[in-house]
C-alpha cells in the first residue's frame, strides 16, 4: 500500500485498516464498533465474521479485536477504558458552565476520549463553534471561566483539564479545507468520532452534513453521535443570554481580537511547526505540533507489512 489513497479494498483489507487505524492509539474494537468505523467498505457482515475468525492476524480478548495485540495492550486500554469513563464524568459535571458561556453554539469532545485513548495525564480536547462575529468574545469568555473554575489546561496542567484550542464560527463548518493531500486519515476520523456534548446539536448535524460527501471517500456508514449530548436548562439559557446582551458589542470584539490576534502571531513565528496552527477571523486553530502526516505514514507502514 501507498501513500495513494486506496479506494479498492476487500473486507478483509478495511478490516484490517481500521483496526491498524485504532492499534496506533491502544485501542481495540467491539465488533460493533469494527462495522461502525469499517473503512472505505460496506460493512457486510458475515464476511466480516468470517474473517475475524479465521485471522491470523486478529486477536480477540473480552469482546474487543485488535492486531495480534498482546496481553500488555489489552491490559493497558483496559486502564484508559476506565480512566475515560471518569473524564466522561467531568465533561458532565462542567456541562453547565458550557451552557451559559456567550456566543458558543456548539462544544463537542474531539480526539482522544470519543475513542477511549485517553492516558495518565491526558487531557479533554475541545471542538467549539462561536456565533458568527463573535469569535474572540466567545474565546475570551470560554477561557475566563474554565480558569476560574481551575478546568483548563495551562502549562504543566494538563490531567483530567480542557483543552481550548481548536474554534469555528457558525458560517465556517465545512473542515475539508483543513484536509492534508493526498488524503488525511486522522480528520476523517476525527469527524467522524465527534461527540458533541453543549450547544445546538443542529449545528452538530449540520457540520456532519457538510462533511458527509467528503467523509463518504473514506466511510459507508457516517452516524450521528448523541450519547452525551444534554440540553441547556433554562436557568442556563437565562444566564448566556444575560452575558450576552451584556458583551454584545461590536467594539468589544474588534478589541478581544487585536489583543488575541496579536499574541498569537507571536507565538505562530516562533513555531518550527507551522502547519498545525490557523489564525483567521473563522477559525482559530492552535495545535504546535501537527502529527497527522505521522500518523498517516505509520498507518500505511503497518498495512504494508499486513497486506
């Protein structure tokens, strides 16, 4: 296999893709899940069975399928199986504070926890879309409040804490711009694991369906995610409404800007790695090391010595 996106898979090949996918973060799947995240194939199910019995390849330990992990990778995702559900516990415990915060439309869960790959010290990476022209003050706000109620990440600080460092606004939803070439394994997924938590899901789905013709090059089945998703209580609704007209101002938001946008650029040229970092007036985007080619080459490394 090539760097060429492959478009021609057999069961066989997409089951072993997608676990080799999940393998590179310690994660075995239910068969369930192997259907649901299946890459580029139509799940059929009955091949599927048949292969993950007759395998060489694939180890089956407590329900969950891997390849050839041994018993120190099943007993490690075991620890972030159980450590996950507790960080699953402090996203619910913070979800009012993402209900009353201003000119946020939407806050989903991204990268490691939808997928249980969550280690000792990691953190909760955040996906947040702001209001349209309000993308500095909903930062601002989202940042005051996560450090006030000591919930955000910040330097050595990094256990169990959320991390602020990817935002849209409402009218950028469409993040195929984003996408490496020739294709950008780690986005699709990344799409497809989201888990919003706060906000309108509309905008949830409306990002899915932005995405879905794009994501249609990498998977057949592209659901919708629901599991954590609580609504805002009216004592919430009450309290962003009330920041809002408070903060509602277009001066402010040209001021929060300057000041955000200035700091930023000055961090952005000292960075080696720039290709992980997007200042805009739609997106900010803050990630100093941006390890998807990596991972994409250490996929394609692993399915070379499997196909």
């Amino acid at each position: 296999m090539s760097n060429v996106f492959p478009k021609n898979m057999t069961v066989k090949q997409a089951v072993l893709a997608t676990l080799a996918y999940f393998d590179l973060f310690g994660v075995p799947l239910t068969r369930s899940e192997i259907s649901e995240h299946l890459f580029f194939t139509q799940p059929d199910e009955e091949k599927i069975d048949i292969y993950l019995r007759e395998s060489p390849f694939i180890r089956l330990k407590e329900g969950y399928y891997s390849i050839s992990g041994n018993d120190d990778f099943y007993e490690c995702f075991f620890e972030k199986q159980s450590r996950s559900l507790q960080y699953w516990k402090k996203v619910r415990r913070t979800h009012w504070l993402f209900s009353i915060c201003p000119f946020i439309d939407l806050i989903c869960v991204c990268n490691s926890l939808p997928i249980y790959a969550i280690d000792e010290e990691s953190d909760i990476d955040l996906f947040v879309v702001a209001k349209k022209n309000r993308l500095f003050l909903a930062r601002l706000a989202l940042t005051v409040l996560t450090t006030l109620l000591g919930v955000r990440r910040h330097g050595t600080k990094t256990r169990e804490r959320f991390c602020l460092s990817f935002y849209v606004t409402e009218e950028n939803l469409d993040l195929k711009k984003i996408a490496l070439e020739p294709y950008d394994i780690y986005l699709a997924y990344w799409i497809k694991t989201l888990e919003p938590v706060a906000g309108n899901y509309e905008t949830y789905q409306k990002v899915l369906s932005l995405s879905r013709a794009w994501l249609s090059e990498y998977f057949k089945t592209i659901d919708e995610h629901r599991r954590y998703f609580r609504k805002a209580k009216p004592w919430h609704e009450e309290w962003k409404q009330r920041f809002e007209r408070w903060l509602d101002k277009d001066k402010w938001e040209e001021k929060t800007k300057h000041s955000q946008m200035r700091r930023a650029r000055e961090k952005y040229f000292l960075l080696k790695d720039k290709s992980g970092t997007v200042l805009s007036d739609t997106m900010l985007k803050f990630h100093n090391q941006d390890e998807r080619s990596e991972i994409r080459e250490r996929w394609v490394n692993r399915l070379n010595e499997l196909l």
